[in-house]
C-alpha cells in the first residue's frame, strides 16, 4: 500500500510542481514573478522559484516553503527553506525577481509569513546556491500588479553603481503598515552591494542620510526602465474624479540623492483626457527620439482600450524636483508637462498588454487581451499599419498578463504569462505561405521569400542574399504601374516593385515586357534599375486597350504581373467617385475634374474618396443590428434595420485598422430592414460597419463585437432515451451565440434552442429509434457556418418501461404510486405528466416524489379533491411519446401477494436444508 502510494505520488506530482505542456510551462500555483536572461527564465509562483531553459524546460526548482524563527526583536527573525517534505511554519512570497547579471546573482525579495520584509541573493546560474538572505524589506510587502522594480545604473566620478529601484503602490485606504518598523517612501534606491556604503539593500546614502521621493496622493505604477543616464517610470496618479498618467524622469548620475532630486514629470494626453488609465507598457527600441507605447483604458474600465505612442524623450528644460504628485521634500503647484501620442495604432477591447521591437525599418507590436490572444500588428514609419494577425488564442478565455518578453537567444519567441501558465509563441508562421505573393501579402517584416529555397522564411534562415520582403513603407501591391506622357507625346509604362531585396539579387534585375502586337517597347528603353524599369510604347495606345505581360527576375525569383493598358484621355465623363476609381486603376492621374496622364495628375486612390458619386441615392441610415455581438466565427441571418435602404446592395464590414474590408451581400430588403451574414473574424474586437451604395460609396455607421467562440463542457442530465424530446441542458462559456445543437447520429436534424444564456443551454434531443445498437452520440454546437464538437457525449437508452400503478384516496385527494422498471435514464419527476382517465374525464396528477428500490423506480403524484381513487387507465407522457398504463387485474394482484407470500417460506425452507445438512455432516464425521 505505502509503494502504491509513493507511485500515485510520483504520478501526480507535487501540487505546487509546474508540468511542461503543449509548448509551455503550467503551474498549479499563481505566477507572481517572471524575469528572463540570456541564460535562463525564472517564474515565481506562490510556493516554487523554478529555472527555466529557454524552450521552458525545467532546469532548477526550489520551495517557497520553510521554518520562521523568531526573536526578541522583528530583525531577528530567521526563515530557512525545507525540503518538500519536511514540516515548515511559513511561506516566503516573492514580490521583487531582479537578474543581476554583473554579479551573476539572482535578487529576489517580497514578504514571509510574519508580513515583515525578506530578501535573498541566490547563484543566477543555478537558484539552488543561496548567496545571501537577509530579513528586510525590499519593494512592496503586499502582492501588488501596481508596483514596479528594476535595477539602474547610477553614474559617479571614477565608477558606476547599481541600484534596486522600487516604485511602490500608494493606497491610503490600504497603507503598507509594517510592524517591522521599516517606513519606504513611494519611490527608492537599495543598494547590491556590501561595497556601496550602507550595505547591501540599504537606502542610506552617505552623509545625505535615506534620500526617496514621495507621493502626494494615492498612485498606482505601471513599468519602468532606464535608457542611458535616464530613467523613466510610468504611473497612474489616482484622485476620487480624475485619474492622471503621469511619467518621470531622473537622471542616473552623481550620487543616489541626486538621481533622486533630479526628478522631472509630464503627463500623458489621451483622446479621453483625465478619465484613461495606463494599462501596460513597453518602450519602442530605437535612438532618438525615445518612442514608447502604452495600452490605455479610455474609459477606466477594460473594455474600451487604444495603443498609442508617445515620444517621451527627457525634458531638460524645466527645473527639477517641481511637480504636483511627486516630491523629495515638498510638493508644487505647478502644472506638469503634457505630451502628445504620435499615433493611436489600434483600438479593440480589452488589450492588457504590449511589447514593442523593432525588425528593420518596421515597428512590430505583439498586444495580450483580456480573452486570450496575442495579436500581431505591424507598423512603419509613417505608423500605417498592416492588418493584425493572431499568433496565439488559448480556448479557456485567460488574460494575458501585463508583462511580455522576448526570447534573448534567437528573438523569434514570444514569452507570454497567463494565470498559472508561460506560453513560448512564435514571433512569425513564415513557412504556412506558400508563394511569393501570400508571403509579401501577409505584411509581416519577419517574412520573405527566399530564392534558393523556394519558400517563405525567416531572414536568418535563408543562407543568400535572394531573399524578398516587405518594402520599408506599407503598400497595398507588391507591383504597381503608372502611364505617362511626355512633351513629346511619348506615353511610358513604368513598373514599380515594392520589394526589399539584397543587394546580389537588386543587381541581376531583369524586367521583360511583352503584349499581342511583336514589340510593345522601342528600342531607346532605359534599362531597368531596381525597384523600378520602364517601358517607352512603340506608338499609342489602341482605344479598345492593349493587354501587356511584364515578367521579372530577382535572382532566382522570377515574377509577373499582367496589365490591361488604356489611354488615360479616353477615361471621360462627369467628375464623380467611380470614374477617379477607374483612372487611378488604370495607371493614370486624377487632375482636379478629369482623369489625366499619371505624371500631371494624383495617383493616390484618397483623392476620390472627396468626389460625389454622380448617382441619385437617398442616403441610408442604420438605426441598429440584430445580434451586434457574435461569436469569432460570425453570424447568419442578421437583421439590419435603418432608413432608406432599398438602394443598399451589401453591407461593409471592416476590422482594427485599414485591412481589406469584407462585403456580405443583402436580401429581404424592405428599405426599412434587411438580412445578411456577419463574416468571421480571426482577431475578437469590435468591427465597423457601413452600407454600400451600387456606386461604391458607403454610409453610416455601426458596430459589430467579435468575442470569443461557444464550448461546452458538460451535459445534464448526460443521458436520452431513444424517442428523444428529452430536455438537456449544456454547461460551457459563450454558449449564446449557439444557433442550434446537432448530434452525430441525426446531423440533418437542427435542435434549436429553447433556454440559451452565457453559461447554459437546454434544448430537446433528436429522436434515435431508426439507428439500431446506438449507445451514444457526440453532440455538436451550430455557430455560423462551423459546428464544434462537445467534450462531453450523451448516452442513449430505451425508453422507460412502467409496470404498473396503485391509486388510494387520502382525505378529499387521491393519492397514486406508479411504478418503472430500474434503468439508467435517471428520470425526474419534472420530466413526467400524468393523467388519469375516469370515463370521459381526464384529471391532472401533480407529481410529488421518487423513489428507488429493489431495481425499480417509483413516482408519486396527487389529484386533489377527487372522491373516486379507481381509474380505467392513466396517461403518461415523456419527452414526446405519450402511453396509456391499466390498472393491475385482480389475478395479477393476486399473483404479486402470492409471490411475496412465498418469500418467507423459501427463507424458512433454505434454512432447514442448512441445519439438515449440518447435522449430517456430524454424524458422518462420528462414523
């Protein structure tokens, strides 16, 4: 028994072990710290410090558990850690996880169970060897999302010293009272060193005694970093009706009471002024200016958030140690800096964190929701973004926590925290595009197609200089043309690839233009020149258009477009919308009223967007949208109502930024009403909406929200009979958006729902009487256009067989007893209607109790006031199958009291026969 139990022990593991799992790492304890070096990634639970490789195999753990040793006085106190096993007495709860790579040390500090203050110094190669511990306190002693710590380098005369800043969370309902006597300001400096004077982690410094900067007011920190000398913390400074983002600068320099005092603030602008929170943050790698991007809450709550960038680059030109939240000795009146976003990039709901890296020219952000995702949204310079792309969705809805981080070693990893899980996802899926044209769509600057392997890849993992990417500025083709005409009435076809290639491959670019007529180009043509080549026509352009082939070769890439080439002066007619649409498509220029050769005119398709359309259409409206929230697959069969619709022809939908809208065409439109399909969508956000005119234009505006897909994951009761109309009921998430349940035994058979909320589903099951030897059948979710499998199947079993019934008067009612043969249905009362017949009468029974003995089931119902208990018959109903029960005939009474008349003298007679043969027994064993 001990060995099984040590075997089950080894099987299950320790309750606070994490397991390695469909690439990640899952804990059964909450994450609280996450560091990660170029060696190694540490996480922090509430009872385990583990070390991590950096594909998040387990290389070191160590227990937070151990034995607490008081003494006369709280710095005597003494915690030392115990094996898995041993008994232990308190619990030491990291708040601060530092890598202190100059010192290949690991700092971690938080709180024991005596809420005074512990840290300790563990070996960073190996967090087994503890170097140093010490109870004091370093950071905040509460678990707090809202304080922040990280080492900075302070600057001196001869050398450079580190320090452990800690920005503490300010709360003066809820203050950090220390009966350990240890008063932190809001903001500190602790040193690593026994050398620096205090002692390591002490505040003081020097002769200038415990320099710290304090708060105001209450004050929530978000991150911090440090740039070169600067050092930059981020916070939302609170009030009962504002909230401010608020950033600081200090200046690593001279001394610690110096970088301290050299304290200067601004403020962070928003579309939402004094109402937007700071969520999360991650600084934008580059050099100057210091670009950085922020998640804020727009409305303070977590549904309505935007990612912005401000440019955050120190302000030397205001005094120091002057703001209103923050001070060394006294606070000021004066009002902050304020600083503007460059870009608001996306808007989505629930985003809860950002990280922020730069590949080439591009800047690439991978953003945490609230559901689960990680999105991908790429940005150049000009902060025109590509359509974001989901790289990661878990099923069970988790947040992203606050905090990511990239993979040190190879930068093609994403390490990302839930609840009790590190997840390590890809930066990029380059190889799921199959041709050039797929891997230059997708947008992604990790991407391109390398020559030599015929195959989209990372830049690193194609061996030559053949590989094509993404030029350094969005576009939305990978080859455009425009026509021109000179002076001289020379009209030239000039091709341009937007295309970012080595330098090996811009040299043997080749362009070859080909058309019906023998030869399209003259013989002056300028030889083509990487991105661009150029085609001077041999004559005009036929009116009716000319078809031209242009093939290219890169390297070992070869490409090709086809054109369909028109006069730009026979584009003609009335200045609207569609015919500018027509110019720029062509290749030609926009000139104000008309369409023109493209070197005079404006080839950016924007232009037309301020043209009147030249068709007479009543301008629609959308008053609402029926569901306006849907699943990520979409929905069938939405309702749009407005005004003035009848004109409409499809309905628009477009994603978080300037993506490829999707168009989903009407019918049943009554100009009051009309129905279409919302389409999936892969990123859950909320979409715009508009209604599309036949000439193109699109008016008014609503919203859509895509959240996340139904599951189910348990049904009850679990089991049908095989008439089917019995009443289940699935338990999952999301499961609103359901549209009807399917089962595999009937898949043509559509189950609607008749009770539907987040949580719950009920809905009546098929009938199975014409699939023979079925025992079960796998139950199936219709969302949209997809049907999604349950974790859970329902049994199914022959219908309820009953016997028999009794009827006794009691008082002025009548009571009745029906009895159903033992099965595995389960059947409630509240699953059965009964009547009973009198002649012509029909008197309801209402149902009272069950109960189940010697395998078989009894139901009891009363009719109340019915003077006669004798009835022909009773009718019961199930599901949708309704049977009659006769009463039991006198011969069959009589057969029943017979039976149990016999069961006492079969009982008697077993006896004897033992005692019997006991006895004769004995008398053979005395022969």
């Amino acid at each position: 028994m001990i060995l099984l139990l040590g075997l089950l022990s080894v099987l299950w593991g320790d309750p606070g072990l994490c397991l390695e799992q469909d690439g990640g790492f899952t804990c059964d304890g909450d994450i609280r710290q996450i560091a990660v070096t170029s060696n190694s990634v540490y996480i922090a639970t509430e009872e385990r410090l583990y070390q991590l490789s950096h594909d998040l195999t387990l290389i070191n753990s160590l227990t937070q558990r151990g034995i607490l040793k008081t003494g006369n006085q709280p710095e005597d106190a003494q915690f030392y850690r115990v094996s898995e096993t041993a008994a232990w007495n308190s619990t030491f709860s990291i708040n601060v996880l530092l890598p202190f790579t100059k010192s290949d040390s690991m700092i971690s500090c938080g709180v024991t169970d005596d809420d005074c203050g512990y840290c300790e110094v563990l070996d960073l190669k190996n967090i087994s060897n503890l170097l140093y511990r010490e109870h004091i306190q370093v950071g905040p002693l509460k678990r707090s999302s809202v304080s922040v710590s990280f080492l900075v380098d302070v600057k001196k005369k001869t050398q450079t010293d580190t320090y452990i800043l800690t920005a503490i969370q300010q709360n003066k309902e809820q203050p950090e009272n220390s009966k350990c006597g240890i008063n932190h300001q809001t903001i500190n400096l602790h040193d690593t060193d026994n050398k620096q004077g205090g002692g390591i982690f002490s505040l003081t410094d020097g002769a200038s005694g415990t320099p710290g900067i304090k708060s105001k007011g209450d004050v929530e920190f978000v991150d911090g970093f440090q740039i070169s000398s600067t050092i930059y913390l981020f916070s939302n400074a609170l009030s009962d009706q504002t909230n401010r983002v608020r950033l600081i600068w200090l200046q690593g320099d001279k001394s610690k009471t110096d970088a301290l005092k050299s304290l200067r603030g601004a403020s962070l602008s928003t579309s939402d002024g004094e109402s937007s929170r700071l969520v999360a943050s991650s600084v934008i790698p580059g050099e100057q200016p210091v670009l950085w991007s922020g998640v804020f809450s727009v409305d303070g709550g977590d549904t309505n958030t935007e990612l912005i960038v401000f440019d955050i680059s120190a302000d030397s030109s205001r005094g120091t140690d002057k703001d209103p939240d923050f001070y060394t000795s006294a606070p000021s009146r004066v009002t902050p800096k304020s600083l503007k976003p460059k870009a608001v990039l996306l808007r989505s709901s629930s985003m809860t964190s950002v990280l922020a890296v730069r590949q080439r020219a591009w800047m690439v952000f991978f953003i945490g929701t609230g559901d689960g995702q990680i999105i991908k949204l790429a940005v150049d310079r000009n902060y025109h973004s590509a359509c974001p792309m989901v790289l990661y969705g878990t099923n069970n809805d988790h947040k992203v926590f606050p905090k990511l981080h990239l993979d040190p070693v190879d930068h093609k990893h994403v390490y990302v925290p839930f609840r009790n899980q590190m997840k390590r996802v890809p930066v990029s899926k380059c190889s799921t595009y199959t041709n050039v044209q797929e891997c230059w769509s997708a947008q992604d600057p990790y991407c391109g197609w390398c020559g030599s392997k015929k195959s989209c890849t990372f830049e690193g993992d194609c061996m030559d200089s053949d590989w094509l990417s993404i030029p350094d500025d969005s576009q939305n083709k990978m080859i455009s043309h425009r026509v021109e005409k000179d002076t001289n009435g020379q009209i030239s076809l000039i091709i341009h690839t937007h295309l970012t290639v080595g330098q090996e491959a811009a040299s043997n670019f080749t362009c070859h233009f080909s058309a019906t007529s023998s030869q399209i180009c003259s013989q002056n043509n300028p030889p083509p020149q990487f991105p661009q080549c150029t085609c001077i026509l041999n004559g005009t352009v036929p009116p009716d258009g000319l078809n031209v082939s242009v093939k290219f070769r890169l390297g070992t890439t070869e490409l090709s477009e086809r054109l369909r080439l028109t006069s730009c002066s026979d584009i003609s007619g009335p200045p609207t919308s569609v015919l500018c649409q027509q110019c720029i498509e062509a290749g030609c220029g926009w000139n104000k009223t008309k369409c023109s050769w493209a070197n005079p005119g404006e080839s950016n398709d924007s232009v037309c967007q301020k043209l009147e359309s030249g068709m007479n259409f009543s301008i629609p409206e959308i008053s609402s949208i029926t569901p306006s929230v849907v699943s990520s697959y979409g929905r069938n069969h939405a309702v749009l109502s407005g005004s003035n619709l009848s004109d409409v022809t499809a309905v628009r939908i477009w994603a978080l930024t300037d993506c490829t809208p999707k168009e989903s065409p009407v019918w049943k439109n009554t100009g009051a009403s009309l129905t279409f399909h919302i389409p999936s969508s892969d990123i859950k956000h909320v979409a715009s909406v508009c209604v599309l005119l036949p000439d193109g234009s699109c008016h008014s505006e609503a919203k859509i929200t895509y959240r996340s897909s139904p599951s189910c994951s348990n049904i009850i009761p679990s089991s049908s009979w095989i008439s089917g109309k019995r009443k289940i009921t699935l338990i999952g998430r999301h499961l609103e958006f359901v549209e009807g349940v399917l089962h595999s035994h009937a898949m043509q058979d559509v189950r609607l729902p008749r009770d539907i909320n987040a949580q719950t589903l009920t809905y009546d099951t098929p009938a199975a009487e014409n699939t023979p030897k079925i025992s079960s059948s796998s139950v199936f979710l219709k969302v949209a256009n997809q049907t999604l499998v349950c974790s859970t199947k329902l049994s199914l079993y022959p219908d309820p067989e009953f016997t028999s019934f009794t009827a006794t008067r009691t008082g002025e009612d009548v009571h009745i007893t029906i009895q159903k043969k033992a099965d595995k249905l389960q059947m409630m009362i509240e699953e059965l209607s009964v009547w009973g017949i009198q002649g012509n009468k029909t008197h309801q029974c209402i149902m009272e109790a069950k109960e189940t003995s010697n395998n078989e089931d009894s139901f009891t119902c009363e009719i109340q006031s019915l003077p006669n208990p004798e009835f022909q018959k009773l009718l019961i109903k199930f599901g949708e199958r309704s049977i009659s029960l006769d009463p039991q005939s006198l011969l069959h009474s009589v057969l029943q009291m017979v039976r149990f008349m016999l069961i006492p003298c079969v009982i008697a007679a077993l006896v004897i026969i033992y005692f019997w043969q006991k006895g004769l027994t004995a008398e053979m064993n005395d022969l």
